[in-house]
C-alpha cells in the first residue's frame, strides 16, 4: 500500500462517513428514506 | 401568537401559507393537497405588528364535523389547542359552500378573519362581493386576497387584521335561529342562514347554470368516450418528452460532465493505486452513483410536465375520469389521487390514502399505490427503454398504464377476497381550468431532484460501495481477478436466487443482486447494474453498443435479450416497492394481515407477470418457450390457485351473511 492509497482510501471514508452522518441524521427527524421527507411533517411534496 | 389557516379544500389555503410565510410547501390546483399541518413564521416584510407571529396550514374541511382523517387533523388542532385567530380562507368564486364551515368557526368563541381568497378570478367571473356587508353580517373582518401575486394581495393587511383582532377578542358569533332544531335540520338552518347571506352580498353578472367554456372543455376531456384516449396520449407526450425527445439529449450532456469527472480523478490518482482501492472510488462510488444520477434530466422534466398538468387542473379531470371503471372494482375515483402522487414517490402517494374514509378502500389503495412508477422507478424504465428500445416513449407509457391495469386487476381481486359488494360514491370538487404556474412547477422540480440527488449521495452511494467490495472479495477475503467475478461473495450469495429468476429470463446473478438491492431503494437497480458491469454511463447507447463487439449488439454485454430485459423491468416494477414505502404502506394499512398479504400479493403479481412477460414473449419472437418453463409454471400455477382460493372463499363469505340475517 501506498502513500496515494491511503489518500484515496480517507477520500472513500470520508465520502461514507458523510453519507451516513446524513442518513442518520435524517434518521432523527423521522425521515426513512434519505432524500425523500415523504413520511415526516416537513415533507415539501407532501399531499 | 398563533394563527390557523383554515378553509374548504382546494381554497387557495397553501398557496396563503407559502405567500405569508415564503415557503415553498406543495400545492395543487385540485382538492385534497394537504393533509398534515404545517408550520411557518411571517414574513417580516407583512408582519408590521411586532407581534412574534407563527402561521399553521391546516388541512382543509367542509365542515367542523370531520368526515376524512384529514379532516379530522383540522378539527383536532382547532378544538384542542385553540389558536390565538383563525384566518378563514374562503373561496370568493363559491361563497355559499364556503361559508357554511366560516358560521361554524365563529361559534368556537375564537377570533376569525375572513381571507375572502381569488378575489381575481371572482372579478373575473363578473361576481361582485360586498365585503363590507359580508363582514357586518358575520361580524368580523373580511380581506380581499389574491395569494398568487406577490404586490397588491390584501396579505399585509389580512395579517394586521388578524393581529388586531388577536388583541381586542370581542367577536361576537353570528345569530342563527337553530330553535327546537339538531342534527340535520340544525344544518339545514344553518345552509338557510348562509343563503340567505349569500344572496345579500353576492351579485352574479353570469348565471351560474349556464354552460361556460370550461364545462363544455370538460364535456370532452373528461366525457366516457374521449377521455381515456386522452389520457393516454397525454402520458404518451410526457413520456415521450422527458425519454425520447428532450430527456436523452439533456443526459447526454450531464453524461458527458460525469464521464469527464470519472476522468478527472482517474487523471489525478494516476496507475500506482491499489487497482482494488481505485475500483471501489472510481467504478463503485462515482461509477455507479453517476449511472443512477445521468438519469436525472429525464426525471425532472417527467415531473415538470407532471406538475404542469396537476396546476392546470388536468389531473382532477383524469379522477373523474378513472372513477367510472374504478368504481366497478370496488375503489373510487378518490384512489386514484394517491395514485398519481406515488408517481412522485410512493410513500406520500401511500400516506395521501388516508383521505379515503372507507376502510377496506383505504387498505386497497395503499397496498396497490405501489404498482405506480415512482420517480425512483423511472431510471429503470429509462435504462431498459434506453439500451434495449431505442428510446421509445412507448415503453414509459405503456408501464405507467400497465401500472393502472395491475391496480384494476388488483382491486377486483381483494375485493372479491374480501366479499364485498358495496358501492362506492366519489364527489370531487373539480378545480377551474387555467394556465400552469411555471414557477410553481419548478419549484416542485427542484424539490424532488434535489431528494433524490441526496438518496443519490446517501444510501445508493453506501449500497454501490458495498456492492462493489463484495464484488472485489472471495469469502477468504482474497481478491478476485477481474475476468472472474462470479468467484466473488457478491456471486456467490446472488446466483442461488439467480436459479428462481431462470423462468423470467434474467437468471444471472448480477441482475438477482440488482433486484435485491433494488428494495433499500430502487434507483439501486441501476446503480448496482453499472457496478456489476463496471458501465458508468448508461445514456450513451453506442458507447454500449461498441462494448457489445462488432454486432453492437446490448445484449452481449448484458448476457440477456429485449424480452428478458423487459421481463426484468416488469418484475422491478410490479414487485414490492422499497423499504421507506413498505414502512408507510404498514403504517397506513394498520393491520398486519393485511400487511403481509399486500407483501405477498405484490410479490405474486410482479413474479406472475413477469413470468407471462418472458415465455409469451420468447414464444412470439423465437417459436420456442423460454428456459425454466416447467420450474416457472409450477411456481405461477401455485400463485394463482392461492389467489383463486382467497377469492372463492371471500365470495363464500358474502352469500353467508344474508343467510345469518335472515334466521
């Protein structure tokens, strides 16, 4: 393993680690699916 | 200090809402939009009371006595937590059906402002209101607004009245004789009372009972004869659109950036990665993130052309429409809403099932919603259109209308496991003709587009990861060599399902993995496709021509031909929908029966289908059955005798009843 290896490596992580943060915080405010805020009371395309 | 918007369905109340507090909250020219309140501030530039001012959109009701769920919502926030004022939206163009619901607030001892909304179109109309007396004879203030412009819209002064009355609480009710009266007669003295204002302050210029240009319009587009071919060259236009004429272009050029960021950051980490570590970056995450957003283009003008039809007042038509044939199947033409919702997303198109007051209805509509593409259903419905049809629009359309036969179908069949006989009656409110707000609709666009560049960014992004590590790996955690991936965990976990997809035409493992990964979220399908086949831009049809050799032949690449394909694309379609729509469709079915039925019917339908999609497919291009017959009408012959059974015994169900009555 190279140095450019582990870069590319902390890039992949870094990129999971923010998608989970937000899944995860959308989690917390009662959001299922990321993206979509269909089942929570701040939905915008709620009907 | 709290004010309630409050109103008839399809008054105008959300577009109020988004106009006094600059939100952007959903809403359509059709009755029935909202169904959750909804919370916002005052904007600063209208709130000149200094009063700290929070504004809730309720959902709206005809009555005080709640029919729907919604209506209920309504009721429940008014009555319990009791608002500082209640601004009372009512429909200038229908002043009698409006105020009805207007004597009933008045009664609750809390201070109301009449927002005496679409003043324009009632002007428009020749219809001339005086408010003045209006607001005598209710005693209490009555604004004129027009809450689709933003200068001269009574807004400012509709909240400086309703900080005023906030502070002064000296509203009296009107007086109505309700003497020796309750229940229905009680309302009909009050319908009286209501008239009787009515014709006090109204003045028509046109009499209402005759014929105006939109009802002859309506004559034709929503008449028995003419209004199903118009719906479908409608869709046929929409899809054509957003997959054939306009969408693949705008793909090509977001294909093109993508293609050029792949590039970019292959450029940049050069050929000394670790080629398993460069995989994961480059085919894995931007791969086939990239692949599941080129398709976004042909999304955003499907929804764009969608949210024009729904604000011109089309769609209201096509529930009127539906309602004749819906209604023999046991459902109404209140199903159908939800249904044209879930071609947003299921999960608020399943959630809009609540305002069916019928229980079993309600039931059928969430568990059948599904069947509808949603927008995370339409990559697949490009993808497969794309590479195996050329384009053609007539594979969106015809999914989308299959999708509508498959609710027909569906519905017959629980109604007839369920034994019920009843009818149905549906009274929708249908909305006037006019020009589709531009604005309106993009802002609906840029709403979903961007819901899904983050589901894009979130758990398609993890699901690609993952698929493309398990893709790398050998369970001794070896790596496997390109040219042999079957050897790889992901191979070995997908290809026994494989062996059940045989009798449909896609047994590789590849595509069994797509379909599983496809119920987190189903744009995965995509995704995990152009990881398993390391293609990062599908919208490029020659590009994946030339990868099939000198034939440029797709189904070289894809190891399946056009009928598999579209075998593949029913049973994703028609199949049980993702997980965030399988939780709403639980929580709105409210009973685990009925729950696990919806899950196994949806299961049946889709495997079904897909099944008589492929063999009937093979038998009429090749003259020979498809492989796996045998093994696949086993499995079918079983799925129908189960369903047979339920319907049987449901009819069963019904000749017992009148036998128990009569003893």
């Amino acid at each position: 393993m190279s140095y450019i290896d582990f870069i590319v490596i902390g890039v992949i992580a870094a990129v999971v680690a923010l998608a989970i943060i937000k899944m995860v915080r959308n989690k917390r405010r009662g959001i299922k699916c990321s993206g979509c805020e269909g089942c929570t009371k701040d939905c915008t395309e709620r009907k | 200090m709290r004010i309630a918007l409050t109103g008839n369905p399809n008054s105008g109340k959300t577009t109020l809402f988004n106009a006094i507090t600059g939100k952007i909250e959903h809403v359509g020219n059709w009755a029935g939009v909202t169904v959750e309140m909804k919370e916002g501030k005052v904007k600063p530039s209208l709130n000149k009371s200094g009063l700290q001012m929070s504004v809730v959109d309720l959902p709206g009701a005809y009555s005080i006595s709640p029919y729907t769920k919604e209506e209920s919502v309504t009721r429940d926030y008014i009555t319990n937590e009791r608002p500082d004022v209640i601004v009372n939206i009512v429909d200038s163009t229908n002043l009698s059906r409006s105020i009805f619901f207007t004597t009933q607030l008045l009664e609750l001892n809390i201070p109301v402002v009449i927002a005496l909304n679409k003043s324009d179109l009632s002007t428009k109309k020749k219809t001339m209101i005086d408010t003045e007396l209006l607001s005598r004879l209710l005693q209490c203030p009555v604004v004129s607004t027009i809450s689709t412009v933003s200068s001269k819209n009574g807004l400012e002064k509709l909240v400086s009245e309703a900080a005023r009355v906030s502070q002064t609480k000296d509203q009296e009710p009107p007086k109505i004789n309700f003497s020796g009266t309750k229940g229905k007669k009680a309302d009909v003295r009050r319908f009286e009372f209501v008239n009787e204002i009515v014709q006090m302050v109204e003045k028509r210029e046109i009499d209402s009972a005759k014929q105006t240009r939109q009802d002859k319009a309506d004559r034709i587009i929503a008449s028995p004869w003419f209004g199903i071919p118009i719906f479908i060259g409608v869709i046929f236009v929409v899809f054509s659109i957003s997959q054939a004429w306009v969408g693949p272009w705008l793909a090509g050029i977001l294909g093109g950036w993508i293609d050029a960021f792949y590039g970019w950051v292959q450029g940049l980490m050069g050929s000394g990665v670790n080629p398993v570590v460069s995989a994961l970056l480059l085919d894995g995450i931007i791969g086939g993130v990239g692949a599941v957003i080129g398709f976004l283009p042909l999304i955003m003008l499907l929804f764009f052309s969608l949210a024009l039809l729904e604000d011109c007042g089309y769609m209201a038509r096509v529930a009127v429409i539906m309602d004749r044939y819906f209604k023999k199947i046991g459902l109404s033409g209140r199903s159908i809403i939800p249904m044209v919702i879930g071609t947003g997303c299921a999960v608020p198109g399943i959630m809009a099932s609540r305002t069916i007051k019928d229980e079993r209805q309600r039931r059928t509509t969430a568990m059948l919603t599904p069947f509808m593409p949603c927008g995370a259903k339409l990559p697949i419905i490009a993808l497969f259109a794309g590479i195996f049809f050329g384009g053609q629009g007539w594979i969106g359309t015809s999914m989308y209308f299959l999708g509508i036969v498959i609710i027909a179908l569906g519905g017959l069949m629980i109604r007839k496991m369920n034994g019920d006989k009843s009818k149905s009656h549906f009274i929708i409110e249908l909305p006037e003709y006019r020009i589709p707000s531009v604005k309106r609709a993009l802002l609906s666009v840029m709403n979903r587009s961007k819901a899904f560049i983050i589901k894009a960014g979130t758990i398609i992004l993890i699901c690609n990861a993952l698929v493309q590590l398990l893709q790398s790996f050998n369970w001794q955690f070896q790596v496997v060599a390109a040219s042999a991936p079957e050897a790889s965990i992901l191979a070995s976990i997908a290809t026994p399902l494989a062996v059940v997809f045989i009798p449909l035409g896609f047994g590789l493992w590849q595509f069994a993995a797509a379909a599983v990964t496809g119920f987190i979220a189903k744009e995965n399908v995509v995704g995990t496709l152009a990881v398993c086949f390391a293609i990062t831009n599908f919208i490029n049809v020659e590009e994946l021509s030339l990868a099939g050799g000198a034939a440029g032949d797709v189904s070289v690449v894809f190891g399946i031909g056009a009928v598999a394909a579209l075998s593949y694309l029913v049973f994703n379609l028609f199949t049980p929908p993702c997980f965030a729509a399988i939780g709403a469709m639980r929580s709105e079915i409210g009973s685990r029966k009925w729950f696990f039925g919806a899950i196994g019917f949806q299961l049946g339908m889709g495997y079904t289908l897909a099944f008589l999609v492929y063999q009937i497919g093979t038998l009429a291009t090749t003259g020979e059955l498809g492989g796996g017959f045998v093994g696949g009408l086993i499995a079918v012959v079983c799925i129908v005798g189960i369903v047979s059974y339920l319907m049987i015994r449901g009819g069963r169900k019904t000749v017992a009843k009148p036998a128990k009555l009569s003893i």
